[in-house]
C-alpha cells in the first residue's frame, strides 16, 4: 500500500514538474535559511557549555547604587579577594583570577602578539581546555611557566606536531619584570564557543606589569567553583552577609567622595553562571566574548518569517492545485475510497516535497556557509548539522511542513461526492489571495526595512564627527615602549616633509576610555571619560578650542584639561575657563580646565555624545600614534614611518592604520543588522515572486477555455492581458496599503534606538512599492501575456 503511495505522489509531482519544481525550490531557501538562522542561534545559545562546570563555575559581580540612586553592573573587582571567597565560602571547591591583555612575546628572531590571560594556578582545572601537552595540575604551579595554544606554538617555533619537544624551551616577555619564561603545556586552540579567549596563560602575579583598566573596586574578574549549582544562592548570600568586610572601606571611600549612595543596599554581590556570561553583557567593562541578545532575537523572527512565507507559498499553491484535482477526488470518493487513504496518499505527497526540499536544504546550506560566514561574520560548517539540538531542529522543520499541509488536505477532503462532477471547481480563492496579500506585505516590510537600516548607516558614517579623520594614521604602540623611546620615535617622524603633525594618546577611538566620577559643587557629580593626550592632539585631529587654550606641558603645579561641551553643559559650570575640579583623581592631584573643545564623537554615533577631559597628566600609558600628513604625500609618508620604525624598534613589526578604517569599523554590528534584512528582504520577494508566478500559471491554466470563448466572441489580446495583471496588481496594491503603517511604526521605533538618526521619509515608502509593483508586473506579465494570446482554436479544439 505504501508503495502504491510512493507511486502515485511521484506521479502526480510529474504531472506538475513545474509548479512542484517552485514548490520545492522554494521550501527548499526556506530549509537554508531556518538551518542557517537555527544553527547560529542553538551555537550562542551553548556557548561555553563544553565545560562540564559551566553551571558551577560563577563569576563575583556586584550591582551598586550611586549618588544619584542609579544602579550599575560591575564585573572587575579587587584581585585579593579571590582567596578570601575560597576560604570564607564552604560552598567554593576552587577559585581562580582573570585578567587578559595583548602583548608581543619573544623566541629567539621570532617575535608574535597574543592575547594573554592572566590566571591562577586552578585555571585548567576549573575550565575544560584540554592539554596537549603538560600536566594540568601543576603547569602554572611556578611564577616563571607559561602554557599556550598549538596555534600559538606554531606561529612562534614552527612547529606543527610533536609539541612535546616544546617543553622546556624559553619565551621572551620584554614587559614583565623576569622577562623569560619556561613552557610547560601546551592547549588544544581555544573554542570558538568560549567566551574565554586567549593564547598564553601566564601567572596572575605577572600582570602587575601591565596596564590595568580601572572600575571603582578593581581591575579583575574572579571565578569561583561552586560544589553544587543548588548552593550558588547560598554562596551569593553568604557573600552579601558580608559586604563590610570585604568592600567596607571602599564603600566608606566613595560615599565620602560622593559618587557612591549612602543607603545601606548601596552593593550587593551577583554570582552569574558562566554558560549565562556570553549572552549578558550588561555589566561595565565586559571583557569576554558576548553577544546581543537582540540581534539573536532578530535574526530568530526572520527565520519564522521566511517559514511562514514559505508555508503560505506551499500553501496556496496547493489550494490552487486542488481546483484541478476536485475531479480525480470525487471520482476515487464516488467509486468508494476511504478518506484515510485519501488522507495518506496526499499526507505522502506532502512528506515527499518535504524530504526532498530539506535534502536539497542542507545541500545549499552546505555550500553557502562559506559565503554566510564571510557576509554575517558568523563561524558556521556542516558539522554544526549533525548536533543533536540541529538535527531536532531539522526534524521539526519537516513535521512543521507536514501539520502545516494537512489545512489543504483537509480541505481536500470535506469535498462531497458529486460536488466536483457537478462544478468542477472550488471557492478558495479568497483563501489564496489572503495568503498572497500577506506574503506582498511582508515583503513590502522588508523591503522599506532594509533601505531605512542602510540609510541610518550611511547617515552615522557621513555625519560630522566634529574631526577630520581624513588624512591621519594610527600607530598601535607596545607596552615596551618607554617614554624616551617614545620622545625620540616622534623626533624622528616629525623631521619630514611629508609629516604634518603629530599627536599621541592611550586611546584609538575604538577601545574606550577611563570613566571618572567627578564631584561637582553642591553635592553633585558628572561621570566623565577621560583620555590621556600629548603633542598636538587638537591640532592633529582638528579639534575646536571654543574657549581657552591648548594643554600646556610645562605646568605642573596643576595640570590643565580640556573639556567638551557636553561636560560644561551636564556640570552647569557657567565660566569653565580656570575653574579647579576639587577631586584628588591621581595622587593628590587637582585639575584646572584650561579650555573647551566643541563636542565630537569619540564613540561611535549610534551612541549619544558624552561628558570628555582630555589630560596629559599620566592616568594611562601611550598606545597610540595618531600622525597627519599632507595632502598627496600618503606614500612618502607610510615609507617615511615604516623606515623610522626599523630604527627605533627592529624587533616588531610596525601596526599602522588608517583613522577613517577605524571610524567605519565601529558600526560592524549596525552593517551585519543591514545585511540580514536585505538578505531576508531578497528571500522574501523570491518567495513571494515564484509563489506569485506559479499561482497565476495555475490559474491561467484552470480559464484556458474562458479566455478561448472571450476570443472567440471577439475580446482583444490587450483587454484579456489587462483583465488578469490588474488583479494582481490590486492585490500588491492593498498590501502596501497595509505594509505602509506597519512598517513605519517599526522603523521608528527601531530608529529611537539611535541619538543621530535618519529622517523618515515618504519616497522611501513609494519607492518600495514600485520596486514591489514591478516585481508583481514581471512575474505575472509573461504568463499572462501567453494566455491572452493564445489561438482560441487550441483551447476550444476538443469542445
């Protein structure tokens, strides 16, 4: 019986190649896409999962209140603290320290920059990151160990296999006080599912060496191994239960400097599971990998969309195949078959188009993820298929397009006996237009969706930045760098004639800045970036002074910053010029403000412009080389510095960049939003395109003989052309009409997500539903244009 099913499904697709063949295709970009989509989204979802603690493993985090009752995520605290939560928590089996930074190590000629992390010796037996090679016990026992990746080993010695010849061998660190290190482990690379990344583990004492960015309790993350995941509250109450003694005089500290809440719940501890870190970034200073839970959301809404768009596709083409098929029905009903045999044979039908359309999915998927992964930055391949959670979800794509078919099956079988021979046909067709009318609208969305997102990113890359970025390169200096070696690198690069200025700074435009919370006169306070600068950074960067002057190097007595306008404005200070921040920031230190710069945008402008001091006080060590040259002189330039660089630091290879590259690097996450809905957007119209032709095919086919008799009686080609494209064009018409609200109400308020925005406007709304009312004209067009001109004598032939 089964394979009499088999039989007459494959038959009947046969019978209709060409509308299956768009049945099938279609469902078939579905598959691609929900597979895509579902993959990436199950891969974020089981980041760091492979640790076999992951739900035991938790990061301290505190939540405080300020002085203006506003409540902040904090993740770095006081390193010291880690010994005292493992002795002071019954629950804590281990406990480990974590700090990272890019640094360049040394072996022999050979010089690499990694990314170190700095832990404590527990680290490898707290986290799953298999060894190589060492023990993990003991390889991070000694100060003067380091362990690092196969990838990592290779860079540096060449060496592919064999790693255990590596043992022993010495790595050169110029930035740590013992400079030479002993390797004792070698790590299977990193996963790309850890939020955990890093090439070297070195001993946590060593980071003493480094550059330490700063919060108001610490500059560390501390993880701590709980022995059951029901004991994590336990753990988090013991620790708020005694908040005094571990952060009591620094909450005495801030409350007295004014920046922190008097309220007795000014800060209580949070200890967040580590599979729970990559998908919650909302703490201050984040470090580790995470990703927006929005965009997951998103790109989670597409794929139901292409699904439904698909489905209503397989739908109405179904419906409008039922029509021709009412009297094969009523004949096999008349002659007596039972509705389950009816049910089955059509249930085969629909599970054979579903077989074939996820095999030729997961084909496509496949072969585009190369493409995928270069266009979305995602990190996809085909053995992402063959997890469990994908192959679940492949299995309820298949039964979602089976229960989905049954509505037509069902309605295929409530037909009568004798309710075919006698009509011939079947009212559905307010039900397949529905579908169409939906589909267009969807599509119609999209399409306005995807020119508002592309204006909104064109507008932040052209609005004025309130700087000339144009004609400036970065140089990304060493931590080696010392301040004489620094004095003379820029000695050397200003002695050229194609060198304009030259400016220095701790940041780059890209990598944030310090955060202070200055006291303001009546008990207020402004929370402020700061940024260290030297030479001619104004200049350089074409700043506006609006008051006052440049920083003067020479005083010391105390130290002169700059401040934008966004600072004079939030502080209220009426005459800023000479005005004494009363607030012991660095060493005793105080601050006059010694002039105004017009605001600019150090962040990117998706993000609102921002209270900003410029110092050349020493908060920050100098990372950064920002050098303008003249006009026509890039090439003499970029030879110029490249051949300055040898001299002064031979040993590593010179980091040059281009300022106007990092600006538009900064608006990564907006560009991968764009090119998801324009991908969606072109998906859609393909489905609702082929849907749009195969339905009117169908149609023309079922009043071959209506356009015949028309003819005969003397009907033009153009009148019967114009009578069929019109209602087609009503139909996308009425789904502009609807898409119109639709969308403008999600365009805006996607758009109040940005302080800079774009303007919403009408042409935007016209030009997508001519691009949708030309779409609609050339699929239908051909068709009908076929049919109109058709010889009546063919279609009437056998009447």
């Amino acid at each position: 019986m089964f394979g009499t099913f088999i039989k007459t499904a494959i038959r009947q697709l046969l019978s209709n190649r060409l509308v299956f063949t768009i049945d099938i295709l279609v469902i078939s970009v579905m598959v691609t896409c929900c597979l895509l989509i579902g993959v990436q989204v199950i891969k974020q979802y089981n980041f760091d999962q492979f640790h076999t603690k992951a739900d035991r493993i938790v990061r301290v985090d505190y939540i405080y209140k300020d002085s203006q009752n506003r409540y902040h995520d904090e993740g770095l605290m006081e390193h010291s603290y880690y010994d005292d939560f493992r002795e002071d928590l019954p629950q804590v089996i281990n406990s480990t320290r974590y700090r990272s930074c890019w640094e360049w190590i040394k072996q022999e000629d050979n010089s690499i920059k990694v990314k170190l992390a700095f832990v404590d010796s527990a680290f490898l037996e707290m986290f799953d990151f298999r060894l190589l090679e060492g023990d993990k016990s003991s390889v991070l026992d000694d100060p003067n160990n380091i362990v690092m990746t196969s990838s990592t080993a290779e860079k540096l010695t060449g060496v592919k296999e064999n790693f255990a010849q590596l043992i022993g061998q010495i790595i050169t660190l110029p930035n740590t006080e013992q400079k030479e290190f002993t390797i004792t482990g070698i790590l299977q690379n990193v996963s790309d599912q850890s939020s955990l990344d890093f090439d070297v583990l070195l001993s946590y004492p060593h980071s003493a060496w480094y550059p330490r960015s700063t919060s108001g309790m610490g500059d560390t993350y501390v993880f701590l191994e709980i022995d059951q995941v029901t004991n994590i509250q336990n753990a988090e109450d013991g620790i708020n239960g005694s908040v005094d003694n571990y952060f009591g005089e620094k909450i005495s500290e801030g409350v007295e400097a004014g920046y922190l809440s008097p309220d007795q719940d000014v800060l209580r501890f949070d200890l967040r599971p580590l599979s729970s870190l990559y998908l919650d970034n909302s703490v201050s200073h984040h470090y580790l990998k995470s990703t927006d839970v929005k965009e997951l959301t998103m790109i989670r809404y597409v794929a139901i969309i292409i699904f439904i768009l698909a489905i209503l596709n397989h739908l109405t083409l179904n419906l409008s195949l039922s029509v021709r098929r009412t009297g094969e029905l009523t004949i096999k009903r008349v002659i007596g078959a039972r509705k389950i045999n009816l049910f089955y044979q059509f249930l085969t039908e629909a599970g054979l188009v579903g077989l074939l359309s996820i095999a030729i999915g997961i084909i496509i998927f496949s072969w585009s993820t190369p493409w995928v992964n270069t266009w979305y930055g995602w990190e996809l391949n085909f053995k992402d298929l063959l997890a469990p959670q994908s192959i679940i979800l492949t299995g309820l794509i298949f039964v979602g397009i089976l229960i989905l078919s049954c509505i037509t099956l069902f309605m295929k079988l409530v037909v009568k006996p004798g309710f075919g021979l006698r009509s011939g046909k079947i009212e559905r067709a307010r039900l397949s237009t529905g579908f169409t009318v939906f589909q267009y609208c969807i599509s119609f969305i999209l399409i306005t969706s995807a020119i508002f997102v592309f204006r909104q990113l064109e507008f932040m890359r052209t609005k004025e930045l309130g700087f000339n970025e144009e004609g400036v390169m970065v140089i990304g200096l060493p931590d080696s760098f010392s301040e004489e070696l620094r004095g003379r690198f820029k000695d050397l690069l200003t002695n050229h004639s194609s060198i304009q200025s030259i400016a220095t700074s701790d940041r780059d435009f890209v990598f944030g800045s310090q955060t202070w919370d200055m006291p303001l006169p009546g008990g207020r306070e402004i929370k402020t970036r700061a940024i260290r600068i030297e030479n001619e950074y104004v200049k350089t960067l074409g700043l506006t002074l609006l008051e006052g002057s440049d920083l003067d190097p020479d005083r010391v007595d105390q130290p002169e910053i700059l401040v934008n306008e966004a600072f004079v404005k939030q502080s209220g200070i009426e005459n800023p010029i000479g005005h004494i921040i009363d607030h012991e920031i660095i060493d005793g230190t105080k601050f006059v403000i010694g002039g105004v710069v017009k605001d600019f945008h150090f962040d990117a402008v998706s993000q609102s412009i921002k209270p900003l001091v410029l110092t050349n006080a020493h908060i920050n060590g100098i990372w950064n080389v920002f050098v303008r040259y003249n006009e026509g002189r890039l090439e003499d330039a970029r030879l110029h510095i490249e051949s300055v660089w040898k001299e002064v630091e031979p040993t590593l290879p010179l980091r040059l960049s281009f300022m106007d590259e990092k600006m538009d690097s900064r608006y990564k996450k907006e560009e991968r939003f764009g090119r998801v809905i324009t991908s969606a957007s072109i998906v859609a119209i393909l489905i609702t395109a082929f849907g749009l032709f195969s339905l009117s095919m169908i149609t023309l086919t079922t009043r071959i003989k209506e356009i015949g008799i028309r003819k005969a009686n003397g009907a033009q080609s153009l009148d019967i052309y114009s009578q069929f494209v019109k209602k087609y064009f009503k139909w996308v018409l009425i789904s502009i009409a609807i898409g119109i609200p639709v969308s403008w109400y999600l365009m805006d308020t996607w758009l109040q997500n940005f302080p800079y925005r774009t303007s919403i406007d009408w042409w935007v709304f016209a030009l997508a539903g001519l691009m949708a009312l030309g779409i609609a004209l050339l699929t239908v067009s051909w068709q009908s244009w076929k049919a109109a001109t058709r010889n009546p004598v063919e279609a009437l032939r056998y009447e």
